[in-house]
C-alpha cells in the first residue's frame, strides 16, 4: 500500500459559484403601474382627483400580488402608488383647508366694508362718488 493520498477534485465552473441560477421578477401587473401613474400625477397635476383612485388601485393591486404566490409582480409599484395616493389625498384635503379659511377670512373682512359707487359728471368734469 501506498501512502498517496487521491488526486484533489477539480475547481468548479466558472459561473455562478455554485449558486442557483438568477430568477427575475415577473412582470408588473397594469394595476401597478396603474396605482403609481395616478399617485404621481396625484401630487402633480391634479391633487385628489387622482390620489383617491391610487390609494385604492395600489391597495387593490398589492393584494392581487400577495395572492398569486408569486405569478405577479409589481408589488414595490403597487405601494408607491398606494402611499403617493395617501399623500395626495392630505395634500389635496389640507389646500381644501386653507382655501376654506381663506374664504371665510375674506367674507368676514368685505361684508364690512360700505359700498361707494363713483360716477362721473361729464358736465362738470368731476367725480363724485354716493355712499
């Protein structure tokens, strides 16, 4: 008997290093992208009227998503979209606020104010005015 110890095995193949091979997500569900169109233009071009819809769209599209065990993907859209619509709906419903009080503020500060219509005579070239 020998004291040779057995040839060393070879080195794996260059790649992956042993790893599983990369999968990628599926794709996006229209829901998703959906949800993240509308809380986008939620914020910027029509603030609520856009909002509502994403926040139920991106909550609907996240549930889908969970429910497919993974056929679906798009969930990190999903709630983008769901969280951008809940900031438009604050945003949308604070400017409410604010144009509210304005209102009231400026209606509380004109219904004190006494009316005067100016006229003029042509005769005389003056301006009168009758409070």
């Amino acid at each position: 008997m020998s004291d040779q110890q057995p040839p060393a095995p070879p080195p794996p193949p260059f790649g992956n290093g042993g790893y599983p091979p990369f999968q990628s997500e599926p794709p996006p569900t229209g829901q998703a992208i959906a949800a993240l169109v509308l809380g986008i233009a939620g914020l910027s071009l029509c603030p609520g009227v856009a909002s509502i819809p994403a926040w139920i769209i991106g909550r609907s599209a996240m549930r889908e998503i969970d429910a497919s065990a993974g056929r679906l993907g798009g969930r990190t859209l999903g709630f983008v979209g769901y969280v951008l619509g809940i900031v438009g709906t604050g945003l949308a419903a604070l400017g409410a606020l604010v144009l509210a009080v304005f209102l009231v503020v400026a209606l509380a500060f004109t219904s004190h104010v006494t009316r005067c219509d100016p006229s003029f005579d042509p005769g005389t070239g003056t301006m009168t005015r009758t409070c």
